[in-house]
C-alpha cells in the first residue's frame, strides 16, 4: 500500500488491516481512520475518528506540520478512501 514516487514508503496491508480492526473494535465509536506519515519517525501510524468534523484537524496536516503529514482517510466500516 501507498507505493510509489508520492508517498515516503510502503505501508504493509496486513497492519493496515490490524489498524481497520482495532478501530472498529474499540468502545469509542469511531467511523473513520487517518493514516498519518512522520518523518521524524519514518512511519506511518493511525488516527481514529468519531465523525467528519474532526477531519478539520487534518487539513494543515495535508500541507505539513511539525514532522507529520495526512496521507488519506478511510471509512472503518467499507474501508473506501475519502476525499477531504
């Protein structure tokens, strides 16, 4: 997953699907997930969402902050990748 000249490396698809299930298994309802790249870290890490709203705080993200940037959101639930 996320392979190619746009993105910083490859994210295995088996812990993209841990992550999908670790989201739609907590208690907290979340119906969304960010999947967010640092570069101090060099990896790729998740941020569950509730709702839409909170995509709000991601849009900087897309632009860069600090050493994390946004590299998509995805619905939980038909694991389909939004457009913010």
């Amino acid at each position: 997953m996320f392979e190619g000249p746009d993105y910083p490396q490859s994210l295995d698809e088996e812990l993209f699907e841990e992550w999908l299930e670790k989201g739609r298994q907590s208690k907290i309802s979340y119906e969304f997930m960010a999947v967010i790249w640092d570069d101090f870290d060099k990896s790729y890490s998740p941020r569950f969402l509730e709702n839409r709203d909170e995509f709000s705080e991601f849009r900087d993200l897309s632009h860069r902050i600090g050493s994390e940037w946004l590299i998509a959101i995805y619905d939980l639930y038909s694991e389909s990748r939004l457009n913010i």
